[in-house]
C-alpha cells in the first residue's frame, strides 16, 4: 500500500510540475485532492475531478498562459477620461506616429547609403569592412528604437569581444534583438523568417555573422550547432546572441531553455530583459500578428519602456548536465526580471505533447482508482 502511495506521490509530482490554478475553477469546498470517506460504486464512476482539472486545463492551463497577449487595463472608462483618452490617440496617431515613419526612414537612408558602398567597395579588407558594418547595424538597430520611442535602462558591464562566451537572454518579441543589437553588434541566432525581415537577414544581418535555420528542419538544427561551435571559436567575431526558449514569451514567464548554447564548453552570459507593459505589451503573439504590424502597434504607442541586465557570467560547474546548467542560468534570468518559471517546452507551440504523456496521465488515473480499491 505505501509503495502504491510513493508511486503515485511521485506520478503526480512529476505531472504536476506547475499545477495550473486549478483551484480557481472548482466550486468551492471541493477539491481533486481532498481524501475521500467510505468508498461507494457512485466513487469509482465519479470521473467528475478528472473532468475538472482538464476543463482547468483547458479553459487556463499555465503553458497557453505563457502566450498570451496582456491587453492594457482600460482607463478610458468615464466623461472625464475619454475625451483625455481620444486625445491621446489623435497625438499617437497623426502626430507622434509620422514622425516615428520619417525617423526611421532617415535612418534607413543614411543606413543604405554607407553600408551599399562599404559592402561592395571594402571587399579584401575584412576587419575594416566588418568594424564598420557592426557600426552601422547598431546605428540603424537605435533608429528602430527611436522609432518607438523606447526608453531603455541597461545595467551591468556592456558585452565585449572574447572567444568561447555566448550571451543568452529571455525572448518576448524580435525587438529584444533590436533592443540588445544598438548597443552590441551580436550575431544572433534566430528562425528564418519570410518577406522583408528574411530579406534583412539574408543580407544585412549575415554580414554580422548572425545565422539563421528553420527550427522545423533538423537538417537545418544540425548545421547550425556546427555553425555555433565555429562561431565561438574565432577571435573576431562578434559575440554570440541565443535566445534558448526558442520562441516569443509573453514576459511573465520563461519556458525550458534549450541545451545547446550550454553545452559548446563556452562561458555563457546571462541577459535578463523585462518590458514595462505600462503603455504597450511587447510581446510578439507571431500566430496573430505579423511583425510589421507588431512594429505599428510599438510605432502607435506612447513608448516603449524596458530594462536589461547584463548578468554575471556563468561556467558550468563539475559534475553539472547541460540541462542543470540551462536551469542554473534560466533561474538567473527569471529571478532578475520577476519572471515565473514553467516547465515547458516552447516549441509544444508548434507540435502536438507527446502521446507519453497522456498515457502517464492514464496511467496516474488508474493508479488512483487501484490504490482506493486496496484500502477496502
Ligand atoms: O514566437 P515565435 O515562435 O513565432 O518566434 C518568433 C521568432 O522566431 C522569434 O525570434
């Protein structure tokens, strides 16, 4: 009977590793894990604590929590409010945004115009070539943020040049790239993206030495992890920028990192970012939004306002996997930017769970019905 009791201590816990407030959609007084009396026939067919932790799951459950857009509260809500409000949309949109348009226009000209030249003229002068080009990505990376009048703090020694380190940093939206590359030219690794913003990466940001791949593609997965191995090793490369949660978080939450920028023997620098949601929800919610219009709605904004870290360098320690050591350092990340930790993986957001798991569940469900049928 105890070991019935341990097994099935251990099959919940392991289930259970970030219980969705579960508690918030059972009626009160109830309780799935409340210990029952007598048992009855009526006991054994009452799925109904099943029933509502998947209806739990399913109306909230913690992994579609950590997708989800934080629209802003509304404030607009009375006689005096509203007209301060539509005022406000009349300056964001006629006013504020076209000159955010003509900004980074002009920093696209200015961009097109040097980078063009230095591209094709400075051919046989690598190092100079890529001094300037590193320059000039940061230069239009701060145009970008201008364009959304984005107030950042950054705290901690600024990112240098060195061999055999990676940054890593929590990922909200393609603009923590924006937001991280107008201070430090990164090479960045990142999913390939269609239209304009795969054209920018197949010229421009390749000539930072970013690398893209198709996350899909384990073909692709298996170059890149070459690619970052060389990468690390060069001396005059720009530093290595992953974002191991491979996907865009709301920031509120960080999912699993992924192993592989733990695992190149490098020392890795943690980069925590978190954006102040106070006049715009960063977050890229790519399944709903392209990203031109996720720009818009930054350029239709009052500002963007965030705050980055830059953490104390990490070594993984004797003894230590890959993944502890990816957890050693997404606790450093979640701690700093008050972020809670949920053990999932981002990219469930593109495949179906694994049958496994399922079947554990099935299996923790049966284990339940067995051990109240022992203690008769
Ligand atoms: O949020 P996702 O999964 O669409 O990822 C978007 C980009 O690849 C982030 O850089």
């Amino acid at each position: 009977m105890s070991s019935t009791a341990g097994r099935l201590v251990t099959s919940r816990s392991e289930l259970d590793l970030d219980h969705p407030n579960l508690e918030d959609y059972l009626p009160s007084g109830s309780s799935i894990n409340e210990p029952r009396g007598k048992l009855s026939l009526r006991d054994l067919l009452d799925i109904s604590p099943t029933l509502t932790e998947a209806a739990g799951a399913i109306v909230d459950d913690s992994f579609t929590r950590c997708f989800k857009s934080n629209p802003p509260e509304p404030w607009n809500w009375n006689i005096y409010l509203f007209p301060l409000w539509c005022f406000g949309v009349v300056v964001r949109y006629c006013l504020l945004f076209p000159l955010r348009v003509v900004t980074l226009a002009f920093g696209w000209i200015i961009f097109l115009s040097l980078f063009i030249p230095v591209n094709a003229l400075l051919k046989g002068q690598d190092r100079l070539r890529k001094k300037i080009e590193r320059v000039l990505v940061e230069m239009i990376c701060s145009f970008f943020v201008a364009s959304w009048t984005g107030v950042v703090k950054y705290h901690g020694p600024r990112p240098s040049i060195r061999p055999k380190q990676v940054y890593v940093a929590n990922h909200t939206s393609m603009i923590d790239f924006i937001v991280l590359e107008q201070m430090t030219a990164f090479a960045v690794i990142m999913q390939k993206h269609p239209g304009w913003v795969g054209l920018l990466q197949s010229t421009i940001l390749e000539s930072v030495g970013c690398i893209w791949f198709n996350r899909s593609e384990a073909k692709d997965r298996e170059i890149v992890a070459r690619k970052l191995r060389d990468h690390v090793q060069g001396t005059d490369n720009n530093p290595l920028l992953i974002f191991p949660e491979g996907t865009c978080v709301n920031n509120n939450y960080t999912v699993m990192f992924k192993k592989g920028a733990f695992e190149l023997d490098c020392t890795v620098c943690p980069i925590a970012i978190k954006y102040n949601k106070i006049f715009v929800d960063a977050f890229w919610n790519s399944r709903k939004q392209s990203f031109t219009m996720h720009l818009l709605q930054l350029m239709t904004s009052w500002a963007v306002v965030c705050e980055v870290w830059y953490l104390e360098p990490q070594t993984i320690r004797p003894g230590e996997t890959g993944i502890e050591f990816a957890e050693r350092v997404r606790d450093m990340i979640s701690l700093r930017a008050g972020l809670k930790k949920v053990p999932w993986d981002g990219y469930l957001k593109y495949s179906r769970p694994s049958s496994k798991h399922s079947e554990r569940k099935q299996q923790s469900f049966a284990e339940s019905i067995l051990a109240r049928l022992e203690e008769k």
